[in-house]
C-alpha cells in the first residue's frame, strides 16, 4: 500500500532542491561546525543589508565597495582597507562594521532602518572564517542529482524522495506515520486532486484492484481527470483569503450559501455562496457528488 503526499509536484521540487544540502548536513562529524552555504544563507543577508549602497547600482554606490561580486567584493574598498578577509576576521572591515556600537561607524546605517540580527552577524562571522566561499547565483548552476543520504530504516523508502523525507526525520528523531488504509487513500488523493470526495463505486474499484501499481494508476487517473484542471482553476482565482481547503470543497461540492446547486458542469445558472465577495459563483464550481458510505457529508474534511 502506497503513501500520498498532498502538494505531490510542490513537494518534489522542494525536495529536490534541499536534497543537496540535507545530504552534506547527514554527513557532518558529531560537534562539527556545518560549512556555510553562500547562496543560502550569506546571499540573502547582503542582498537584502548591503546592496542599496554597495550594489550593482553604480549611482547609488558607496566607497567604491560592491558585494554583488565576488571579485569586487575581495578588493580593498576606496579607503584601502579590505571589507572581506578570507579566514581572517580581524582584518575585515566587513566584521568591525557590523559589530560596531558607533552610530557613525556600523553597517547597515541606521538611517537606512535597517539592522542586522545576532544570527545574520554569527553567519557573516562564520563564513569569513571558513574562507569567505562563493558561489554563483544558483539559476545559473547547472543541477546536479545529489546522492542519496543514508538512514537506519532502509527497509521504509519506496523511491529516492523517500530517503530524503526520512533522513530529514531521523534527523529530528521523528518517525514516518504508519501508513493508510486503501479508503483513506482513495479518498485523500481524489479530494487533494479533484477537490471533490470519490464515488462509491470508485472506492469499490480501488479496494478491488489488487495491482501493486493500483495507486499510480489511480493518480493517473485523477490528473487526466478534466476535475483535475477544473480543481486547479478555482485554487488560481480563489481570493488568497479563501483559499482554505474547506471553503475551496464547498465550492467544487455545491455547498453553497443556500443549498443552491447547479444542474451540471455546463450549466450557466448560478448558486450563492457567503464566502464569495460577490455572493455568487457559475454552477460550474458548484456540483454535487455522492459522499463515501459511512463518511458523513460531502462537506465533511477527509485527511
């Protein structure tokens, strides 16, 4: 019996974003400080401190000092000094400036509203004693697939996401839940794709089919499912404000304000709904399905 997990192609792309680095982490030694990850961590804190006067804007630049590049940034700034010592703290100017206490002397100014916090000074400080390492801007670093990082219960991953899901956990000294019932399976994947709960005839089918490969198929099913595109429709123009699972069923399910429901998915009539700004939405987003036996209402959330 196979697992779903809601967010399917979100999830996959986070995951193989951070697999890299959740792999570096499980092979650090006990005790060991973790390398400083440039594009991660140092990046953000200059782009977002540092670049309004020591950016790529040559009219808006300061001291003749960039951090933008890293060329630049290792050259001596218009005063002589280095901002940015590799391995050296005390001959960077970079540490003294934003250790600083002096109104006159500390960077970002405070004029410019804004300060840098504890762990960003702690981050700075740690990646210039490791020898300041750059890197290029990540959208133009060729992806590499990243190894697959150890873990204790070999015996759990189905694919290679699942290795990078259960070394995170391990890592938190968590376990993986136990995994669901076929129902429950059926269920979650046609309201996550569909936004509608399955037929009864569909969970009889699913419960059915004893292929091995029965849940990919199912999930197959779902996304050539022309729900699936009606589903993802109402998420894109659904005000940020409603977009909560609940609200989202109530209108794919018909529950609306007044128990109005269309006749079809090509119906023009239109139903009520009080969590619409206009209070009224096409029948298409309105269409009632059979609840699951023993479920509950069609409104009822399933996880």
């Amino acid at each position: 019996m196979l697992r779903i997990i809601s967010g399917i192609t979100l999830g996959l792309a986070l995951l193989l974003v951070i697999g890299q680095g959740l792999f570096a982490a499980s092979k650090e030694k006990p005790g060991a400080t973790p390398p400083i990850d440039f594009n991660r961590e140092i990046r953000s804190i200059l782009s977002d401190n540092c670049f309004k006067c020591h950016g790529p804007d040559d009219k808006e630049r300061k001291a003749r000092l960039r951090f933008d590049v890293k060329e630049d940034a290792l050259k001596p700034a218009k005063s002589g000094d280095y901002a940015i010592v590799p391995g050296d703290l005390a001959k960077s100017k970079l540490v003294e400036r934003v250790t600083s206490k002096d109104p006159d002397e500390i960077m970002p100014p405070p004029k410019s509203g804004k300060k840098l916090t504890p762990a960003q000074i702690d981050l700075l400080k740690r990646w210039i004693g490791q020898g300041a390492p750059w890197q290029e801007h990540w959208a133009f670093v060729k992806p590499e697939r990243p190894s697959l990082p150890k873990v204790k219960e070999t015996r759990w991953p189905r694919n290679d996401i699942d290795y990078f899901v259960l070394a995170r956990l391990e890592k938190e000294e968590l376990k993986p839940s136990p995994e669901a019932d076929k129902t429950t399976l059926v269920r979650r994947a046609t309201l996550d794709l569909t936004g509608l709960p399955p037929t009864p005839q569909e969970v009889d089918a699913f419960l059915a089919d004893k292929d091995p490969q029965a849940y990919d198929k199912l999930v197959d099913r779902l996304l050539n499912a022309p729900q699936y595109g009606e589903h993802m429709a109402v998420i894109g123009s659904t005000p940020p404000g409603m977009r909560t699972p609940m609200a989202i069923t109530s209108m794919r399910s018909g529950a609306c304000g007044n128990g109005a429901t269309g006749s079809s998915m090509r119906s023009t009539a239109t139903c009520r709904s009080t969590n619409s700004p206009s209070n009224k939405w096409p029948a298409t987003f309105c269409r009632r399905r059979p609840p699951i036996r023993g479920s509950g209402p069609v409104m009822s959330a399933a996880t």
